[in-house]
C-alpha cells in the first residue's frame, strides 16, 4: 500500500491508521505522524549534524528529515526485511542515504551524532543511556515511550519500577506521566555527566515522545536536578518529576511556519500555553461548568495569558495565580 505523509511516499506492507498497531515489519502506523511531523520541524530549525533513525521501521521518519531538511540521515533497524523495504522507500524518493541493518546498541555506537531518534515499541528503559553517550556535546534525544499505562492506569506500580517515581491516575495524569517521562531521561543523562534540557514534549494517543538536549559537564549535570521534585497533586504526593519548562519558546518561534498537518497544527497551537503553570486548571467549580471560552476571554480581559492544553482538553493554563482564577469562575 502507498503512503504520503509530509513530502514522502513510501510503500507499507500494513497500515494502522489509528491507536499503536499490531507489531510486523514495514507496518505503518498514522497516529505517529505528529510525532515524525515534530521530529522533521525541529531539526529543520536547528543547525543541520548527522541523524541517526535507530529503529527505523519503514525508515518514514529519516527519510522524511532526509528530504525535508539538510541534516545526513542514517536508517537502521535490526530487522533485515525492515532493511529491504528502507532501501526501496528510499529509491521510491530518490534519497541516496546510508542504511544499517545492526542491533541498536552496535548502531548508537558506531559514531557520535547530532540527533539520535529511539522510537522502540513499549519503553525505552534500556535505551536511553547508550543514545545519550553517543550523542556529541549539545546533540539531542528524540526518544518515543508507549507504555504510558504504566504511568497512568491500573499498573502504576510497573511505572514506578520502570521509571522510578509514584505517578497518579486521574485528571492530572497525563501531564504527570509527562513529567516523570522528562525526569526519567534527565537522571539518565545526569547519571553520565550530562545536563538534559527539554526542548519540546508531546503527549499524544497512546504514547509520550520527548525531545531533549544533552551538554556534557558534571557541575551542569547537578544543576539539571534542581527541577526533578515531589509535588502535591489532589493530596497526594506523586514524583519526583520534572517541573521545569518543558518548550524552548525560541525554539517553538522558529517551529512556526512548518507546514504541519492539520492535527498537528492543532496540537502545536497548544505547546506555548503549556508553560504558563504547572498542572492546570478546570472550566468549573464547586457547582457548575463554564464555558471555556468565557474563562479565556475574562482572564485575557484582565491581563493575563492563557489557552488550552494537551495535557486534558478541559484544562485552561494560564498565569493567573490559583486564588484569583477560584474567585474569577466563581463570579461568572
Ligand atoms: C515502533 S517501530 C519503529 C517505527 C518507525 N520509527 C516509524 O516512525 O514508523 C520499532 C522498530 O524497532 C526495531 N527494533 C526493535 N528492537 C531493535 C533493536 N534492538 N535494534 C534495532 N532495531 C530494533 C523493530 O524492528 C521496529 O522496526
């Protein structure tokens, strides 16, 4: 079957246009897109290094920063016919790049890189160090998880062996997964002598995709722990997550003008607002719903910044402080 999606087409032997998919070579999976849309967006702004596409699959995503962006892409999976079916995206797009069929630990190694994408079914525990040593000074992590149940429904105890922080189910459960997530990755990276910056983060579906900046120094390694912290959240107290930014805004400025698909442009309007607050909050109180639009006009009105967030589509972020947003909604 034939595929567009951003200036590619490639051919897939099964094709999942919603949810994760079932597990086969060359099987391609739609609900990523925003995801890839991400990857190519963010490198297109940044100074173009060497890529490499890790697991790479269909190769949909380094082929598609391979033609729309002036980075060096490298393609591997450890799956010879995932090989073979690379090789023939790559002549349907006329892209002439390297391709590797090795087990992932080989292919990180292999060199240093710029960017490193690890896009695995499931978690990444695992993966994550060995992408991080091989990055250069400043190189940066694209690194997929899909096993947000574990920090968000009933197993919440295989999230905290995994990741290693109590997580919440509920309202709030996706930003916290997030943040745990990010935490995850920055302790990784400190562990090794390397301070992880969050350049962009994305909850989505049924996966959580992170991208982060990693510069190499024991003294910047401690600072980026400052922000990991326990947080009280509905009485509980979950974490340690990240609570710092989770968007380089000059980044995010510079992302703009991509030619997003629509679902994607929906979901990046939101990234600015996300930083506004930690958590967010409701269109309601004690005794009814407001409409949203009339809470984000009234806290316009009066100055402040405010939107909507991924994290919960009834969520409003702003930078109203909490007793004054309470009294606001009360009074409308
Ligand atoms: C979720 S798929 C990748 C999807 C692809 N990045 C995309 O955007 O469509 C995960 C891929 O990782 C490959 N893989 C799994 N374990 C691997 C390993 N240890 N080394 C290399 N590739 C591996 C699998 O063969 C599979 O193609």
């Amino acid at each position: 079957m034939t595929i567009r999606e951003g200036s590619i087409e490639i051919e897939t032997i099964s094709t999942f246009e919603k949810g994760p998919g079932k597990i086969s070579p060359g099987f391609y999976n739609r609900t990523m897109e925003i995801s890839r849309d991400l990857t190519v967006a963010l490198l297109k702004s940044l100074k173009p290094g060497i890529a490499l596409d890790s697991m790479a699959g269909t190769g949909i995503r380094g082929l598609r920063i391979a033609k729309e962006t002036d980075w060096q892409v490298v393609l591997n999976d450890r799956d010879s016919r995932n090989t073979e079916i690379q090789k023939s995206n790559a002549k349907l797009n006329s892209l002439d790049l390297e391709i590797q069929r090795s087990d992932y630990f080989c292919a990180v190694s292999s060199r240093k890189w710029d960017y490193i994408d690890v896009d695995p079914f499931g978690t990444p525990s695992g993966l994550v160090d060995a992408a991080v040593i091989n990055l250069k000074n400043d190189g940066i992590l694209g690194v997929t998880m899909t096993d947000t149940a574990n920090l968000e429904g009933k197993s919440l105890d295989k999230g905290k062996r995994i990741y290693g922080a109590k997580s919440i189910a509920g309202k709030f459960s996706r930003e916290i997964s997030t943040r745990i997530f990010v935490k995850y990755i920055i302790e990784r990276g400190a562990s090794l002598g390397r301070a992880g910056r969050p350049l962009l983060v994305l909850r989505y579906g049924h996966f959580i995709r992170a991208f982060v900046r990693f510069k190499k120094g024991n003294k910047v390694a401690d600072d980026s722990l400052k922000d990991l912290k326990m947080a009280e959240v509905e009485g509980n107290s979950v974490g340690p997550l990240y609570t710092g930014r989770l968007y380089d805004p000059d980044l995010l400025g510079k992302m703009t003008d991509f030619g997003f698909s629509e679902n994607s442009k929906k979901m990046f309007a939101n990234f600015e607002n996300e930083d506004l607050m930690f958590l967010f909050f409701e269109n309601s109180n004690e005794f009814r719903e407001v409409r949203k639009t009339r809470i984000l006009d009234e806290l316009h009105n009066r100055g402040y910044k405010a939107g909507n967030t991924n994290f919960n589509d009834k969520g409003i972020k702003s930078n109203v402080d909490e007793k004054e947003y309470r009294n606001m909604i009360r009074s409308l």
